[in-house]
C-alpha cells in the first residue's frame, strides 16, 4: 500500500513545488498590473490636457491652429520634456527611500525637487515670453509666430502647477498610491473640456483661452493631490513639514535630475527634429502631415508604455531600496512580459486597421494611402518604443540614468537621425526613410538598453540604493 501511495505523493510534491515557484512571479504580476493599469488612464489624461485644447482651436482657422501647434512643440522641447524629464530623478530617491521604510525621506526629496525646478522654470519662462521673436529669426512666418507667441505667454502659468504636479505624481507612485492621481486627472480633464470650449468660443478669447484653460485644470489637478497628500492616512508616514532637510537634498536631486533631464531630451527632440526635416522635403505639406499623424499616434499610444515604465520603476526601485535584488529581477520580468503583450496587441491591432487610420486625421486620399504605406514602420517603431519604455523605467529606478543618457545620444544622434538623412534624402525615400531612420535609432536604443540591462549587477545596485539612503553618502551613480 505505502509503495501505491508513492506515485501520487510525488506528483503531490511535485505541484507545491511549482505553485512555490510560480507564486512569487504571480503575485509580482499582480503588483504591476494595481500600478500600472490605473496609470494608463492618468498618464493618458495627463497628456490630453495639454493637447485636447488643439481639436477645438482648429475651427477658428488655419492661422490659430498652426500658431498653437507651433506653439506646443516649442513648448514641448524647451519646456516640458526638460521639467519632466529633470523630476524623473525622484523616481529613484523617493522609490528607493520608500523600500528601504524611509519614509520622512520621501517629503524632503519632494520639497527640494520642487524648489529647484521652479528655478528652472524661471528662465524657460523668460525664453517664451521672446518666442514670436525667436520664430521670426528662424523663419517663420510673422502672422504664425505671433500667435504661437500670445499663446506660450499665457501658457507660463501652467509650469508651475506642472513642476508640482511631477513631483506630486513621483510622491505618491513610489509609494503605489495611483488611484488618486487617476481620480484627480479625471476630474481635471472633466473640467478641462467644458472650460476650453467656454473660453475659446463664448468668451471669444481664443488661443489665450486655450491656454488659460490648461493652467487652470493643471492647478486644479495640484490642489486634489495636494489635499489628498495632506489628509490621507495613507500618506502620513511620508507627509512631513517643511524643513531645511529639503535644501539640503537638492544637490542628490541634481546630481540624478541632470542625465535623466539629458535622457528624456534627447529621444524627445529627435522625433521633433524629424518632424522639421520633413518640411525639406520635395512636397513638405504632404510629409509634415503624414510624419505628423504617425507621431501623434505613436505619442498617444506612447502614454501606455510610459505607465509599464512607471511600474517597472517603482516596483524595481522598491526592492533595491529594500535590499531584494532577486525580487527586482521579478519584477523586471513580470512588466516585461505585460509590455509584450501590450504592443502585440496594438500593432495588430493598428495593421489590420492601416487601410482606414488615415480617415481619422484627412480626407484627403493620397494622406490616406501614405498613412497606409507608413503603417508597418510604425508598428515595429511602437514595439521599440514599448521596450525600450520599460527597460528607461528600471534606468530610473536603478539610477543609471548617466547610461541611459549615452545610449540615447548614440542611438538617435550616431545612428538614428544621419541614417533618417540618408534614406531620406540621399536615397528619396521621403517620409518613410525619415521615420525608418528613426526606427533605426529606437533599435539601437531598444537592444544597447537590454544589454546593459542583463549585465547589471543587482546586488551592488541593492547596496548602493541602501548605502545611499541610510548614510547620505554623495558618490557617483553605481556602475552596472
């Protein structure tokens, strides 16, 4: 009888011992999913405040539209990709602080960051006010740069409320407090849309209205967090008064805001720049208009995989801070696995659909039949992206931004935009070569990332997170 039990003992064994092996990847995959699902919806509504106002602007006239598209770039590459991109440093100090259970520090990171970035915004400020001069001295048109100048003028107030809001926002994803930002964003945009339209046509104050709009649901957005942050029982760990603690943090934000500043940059303004090379081209409406939609879908796609990068950030910075390399190497693996299946699903989904995407931007046939064409590449450019987002995220949250900051200038400067010259215009490709070139860049970016990803040493990253928190010690970033 024993020996006849022997068998099914076995597979008995055998079964716990997978679901004690499989366990601690599920319940991973359950963390990043309560991370990263509800960021898409705030990652996303975040983005449509900023650009919901130009659906509306484009019925007053192609002088108003053109003026605020203007306008948004400029603001974009001078502006926010520098703010955002500089706020990303949080991800590693208030992560890392807040997996180590050193949770005051997570307010003073928060203040200094604050602080400092509103300094930066002093001289962005300046730069916009002289934003119709500057377009005119590049050659724009006056009529155009005039409008886009009015609107960056009343667009200024919203950097302040968006400086805090990216501070807010790195506070609470640290510590996975992600409904609040959705609720609020919701909340935010809900205003937004009846605001802007009200401004815009019953008020008849045009793009100012736009803009004032803007800056008036991201204050709004700011005032919700700010109330949840001072209020919240789930925050009074990490809720502290302001001390000189923050001032003195301000040089270890620096020292991360810098190459993260300098990461984010440098992939935003390539596809800005693409977008400018195209009005070189033979027939510049048609390229700037179809390179135009491919970027607007790619961007708003774009917000999906931001939020898996969010997640892979908090997630793997927690463990690093809480001296768990192995369970940052799981996370890792779980976010990848969901992005996988995240842009699978998109691009198949975008593919299929190739021979009608372009009706939703023209109705002009040879945009359709362009966009139809373009459609592959940006498939395989939304893979890339997908990867490369997440694999940023754990840049981020490891702090090896320095890295990250030289794989993406080799990528899209060495690699990405003289290949996008070349089959561009050396070949007459036209806006295929230019976003093939581009696409080139991501790949670079994608496999140089995944390399330096798999080599990392966790432990030594798990040490230094630990060594930096609890003894304030000012050494460089760890090498992987």
């Amino acid at each position: 009888m024993e020996e006849a039990l022997l068998p099914s003992e076995n597979v008995e064994d055998t079964r716990s011992r997978k679901e004690a092996t499989c366990k601690p990847y599920v319940e991973e995959l359950k963390r990043v999913n309560s991370i990263a699902l509800p960021m898409i919806v705030a990652t996303v509504g975040q983005y449509l405040l900023r650009v919901s106002p130009i659906f509306m602007l484009g019925h007053l006239g192609e002088l108003q539209l053109s003026g605020v598209s203007i306008a948004t770039s400029f603001s974009n590459v001078t502006g926010f990709s520098v703010l955002f991109g500089m706020s990303s440093a949080l991800e590693t100090l208030c992560e890392q602080a807040f997996g180590a259970e050193q949770c005051q520090r997570l307010g003073a990171y928060t203040y200094g960051a604050i602080i400092y970035l509103f300094m930066v915004c002093i001289p962005i400020s300046l730069l916009w006010i002289f934003t119709d001069k500057l377009l005119i001295l590049t050659g724009q048109d006056p009529a155009i740069a005039t409008e886009a100048g009015i609107y960056l003028i009343w667009f200024i107030p919203t950097l302040f409320p968006y400086v805090i809001l990216q501070s807010l926002v790195r506070f609470l994803q640290a510590q996975s407090l992600i409904f609040p930002m959705l609720y609020s964003t919701v909340a935010s945009l809900c205003l937004q849309v009846p605001l802007c339209w009200a401004l815009v046509f019953k008020f008849n104050l045009g793009n100012t209205g736009a803009a004032l709009s803007i800056g008036i649901s991201y204050w709004l957005n700011v005032i919700l967090l700010g109330l949840y942050v001072k209020y919240s029982s789930s925050c009074k760990n990490s809720r502290v008064p302001f001390s000189m603690d923050a001032l003195q943090t301000m040089g270890e934000f620096l020292r991360f805001a810098i190459p993260s500043a300098v990461m984010v940059c440098l992939e935003w303004w390539a596809f800005e720049l693409i977008i400018l090379l195209s009005g070189l081209s033979r027939n510049p409406q048609l390229e700037t208009s179809v390179l135009s939609i491919c970027f607007t879908i790619t961007a708003l796609h774009y917000q999906i995989p931001a939020s898996f990068s969010a997640a892979a950030s908090a997630r793997v910075s927690n463990e690093l801070g809480a001296g768990n390399p192995q369970a940052a190497r799981v996370a890792l693996c779980m976010v990848l696995l969901v992005s996988v299946s995240e842009f699978l699903v998109a691009s198949t989904t975008l593919f299929l659909c190739r021979t009608i995407l372009g009706y939703a931007f023209s109705d002009e046939k040879e945009v359709i039949s362009y966009v139809k064409d373009m459609t592959p590449l940006f498939c395989i450019s939304i893979m890339m992206d997908s990867t490369q987002a997440v694999l940023s995220g754990v840049a981020r949250g490891s702090g090896w931004q320095h890295l990250g900051a030289y794989v993406n200038l080799g990528a899209y400067y060495l690699v990405g935009v003289p290949t996008a010259l070349i089959l561009g215009f050396a070949l007459h490709l036209r806006g295929m070569g230019l976003w093939g070139g581009l696409l080139c860049g991501a790949t670079v970016q994608t496999l140089s990332l995944s390399a330096i990803t798999s080599l990392t040493n966790w432990e030594k990253q798990s040490m230094e997170a630990r060594r930096r928190i609890f003894e304030g010690q000012k050494e460089e970033p760890a090498s992987v």
